[in-house]
C-alpha cells in the first residue's frame, strides 16, 4: 500500500510515522508541508519524494491512502483535495477549527462513501477493553476523567506555535485534549449526550486559548466530568491523571499510565497493568485503519463522529462563555 503524509509537522507524526515504516506492506511514498524545510528534511530522512504543495504531492506520487495532519485550520482544505481525488485517509482530529466546517465535510464524505477516518484511539484502548470485560457500557452510571498535560511550551518547542493562536487551532485543551473524552461518551452513554456545564480558564499561562477546561456531559442520569488542561511542568505524553468509573457494582480507577484498579461487587481489588492513555494505541490504529481501507471496512470512528464531537466540543465553549464558531 502506497502511503503519503500532508501536514508533516504537526507533533503527532511520531506517533503515526514508527508504524508505517514498520509494516512490509506499506510504503511511504511522500510527505508534504506548507513548510519546504520540514517537508525537505523528512523527505530525504525517509528516502521518498517531498512537496512543500499537497497537491502537488497527491498528484506525483498516487498515494493508495493518506495520512493528513497539519494546522488545524488547513484540514478542511486537505479533505476536500483527498474527497476530490477519491483517496482514503484518516485525519487527525479535530479536522476544522469550528463545527460547521467538520460537519460540512461529514456530510459530503458520508454522501460520496468516501472511507475518512479518525484516530478516537481510546475506542480501541486496553481500558476500554478492561471495563467491557467486567461491565456493560449501559451499567455505567458516571465517569470522572481528569487528564492534565505538559505545559504549552511543548507546541512552541516542536514547531507547532499554531496551536496556540485560536484562529489556527480552534482552541486550547477542549478541543486538543477534552475531545477524546467527549466522543469516549458518546461511544458509552449512546446518543444523546448533552454539555451540561462547562467552565474554562487561561490563568496559568495567559495565552489566547484556554490552559485548562472541564465539561460535565449528560445522558439521561449519567454523567461524565472532563478535566484537561495544559498545566504539568513535563515532557510529551506525561499526565497528571486519575479516572475513575462507576459501574452497577465495579469501581474502577486508573492512577497512571499502566495502573488501573477493579474493585468487584465484593469490595475485593484487582490491580492491572494495561495502557490508561491514548499514545500507546496510535500503531493499533495505524494497522486497523490500512486494514480496513484495504478490505472495504468502515473505519471505527469517521468524519461523522468528529462531526457529533464537534458539535459538543463547540457547545462547551459556548457555555464556557467563549466564542468558538
């Protein structure tokens, strides 16, 4: 399978490119960038062709799929070069800095059959796989998810200080971090969810998007508290963490990056070790996400979810007391 990447710079690369590179039957075959510098250096890494042009890319090289990154609000533009040429792709979330972009892109993927996915990695996570073992999603009567990462000296630090100007990116942690949360809800609660509360800051840092976020989710009487925030003085994928869910009669916390406890309807406790976040879970979706675009499968979550993600992510702002779209 002959593979390509537009919008090489963004900081999740690492988190895609290992796999790609690994797998015998995939062939990187080009990068792009609005940035000929990092497009140029990556390019002569990987020994493959390089464009400071996406277009100019997809045409050169016939990518059988595509892996799309870059500034969040490029990636309309970028779906609709891969819609155009009929190419399948998975873009990383949140494809669009407001709602009406993504759903806009939704709407006509889902009309053309177009195969566009998304990474909502937690949807093939170990702990998703830990609570559905022991309990039904419909047994779950509230989740509290705190998930506080690195500082944002991280985005400048990487190249990506887009991320901290609202009109490039959307928004601070809502929208980069809360949003993996919030589709999480809607796979476990079902449709409807609701926000129905939601309070937003930029005290830590000062900077034009907000550092920290938390966002209560209803469905009927369940509940779902989101905490995210870019606060902990840490390297990449470095959380202060705890989540913890209730169940009819299991408790579960997670305490770290492989910790997680069971406590079973007899208050006995069972300690596991499996991966709580999402960055151990980007190569699962690399080889899922070929799989299927080869095979003719749906992908596990697509621009429809992003979409339905979107619509929450944009309401938490509005209820935040910020204008996002």
């Amino acid at each position: 399978m002959r593979v390509a990447v537009i919008g090489a710079s963004h900081w999740h690369l690492d988190l895609y490119l290992p796999t790609l590179l690994e797998l015998p039957d995939v062939a990187v075959v080009g990068v792009s960038d609005v940035d000929a510098r990092v497009a140029g250096e990556l390019g002569e890494r990987l020994g493959c062709a390089w464009s400071d042009s996406h277009e100019r890319l997809l045409d050169t090289t016939s990518p059988d799929f595509v892996l799309a990154l870059g500034e969040h609000a490029e990636m309309p533009r970028e779906a609709g070069l891969l819609l155009d040429r009929r190419i399948p792709f998975a873009m990383e979330k949140p494809c669009g800095t407001d709602a009406g972009q993504v759903r806009a892109l939704a709407d006509r993927a889902a009309a053309e059959g177009a195969f566009a996915a998304v990474p909502f990695v937690w949807r093939q996570s170990e702990l998703l796989t830990v609570m559905r073992e022991r309990f039904a999603d419909a047994d779950i009567a509230h989740l509290s998810f705190r998930w506080i990462a690195g500082t944002p000296a991280r985005y400048t630090d990487s190249g990506c200080g887009w991320m901290l100007d609202p009109a490039r990116s959307g928004g601070g942690c809502t929208i980069n971090l809360s949003v993996h949360m919030i589709d999480l809800a809607r796979v476990l609660f079902g449709d409807p969810v609701e926000v129905a509360a939601a309070v937003m800051a930029n005290t830590a840092h000062g900077l034009d998007v907000e550092d920290y976020s938390l966002v209560t989710l209803r469905s009927g009487g369940r509940t779902f508290h989101v905490e995210t925030g870019y606060l902990l003085p840490a390297r990449h994928s470095t959380f202060d963490m705890r989540f913890s869910v209730k169940a009819r009669s299991h408790y579960l916390i997670a305490t770290g990056l492989r910790d997680v406890e069971v406590v079973g309807p007899d208050g006995a406790v069972e300690h596991l070790r499996v991966h709580t976040t999402n960055v151990p879970h980007y190569p699962v979706f690399v080889r899922d996400v070929l799989r299927r675009a080869r095979a003719g499968e749906p992908p596990i979550a697509s621009l429809t979810d992003m979409a339905a993600a979107m619509d929450l992510v944009q309401e938490a702002y509005r209820m935040g007391g910020i204008n996002r779209g």
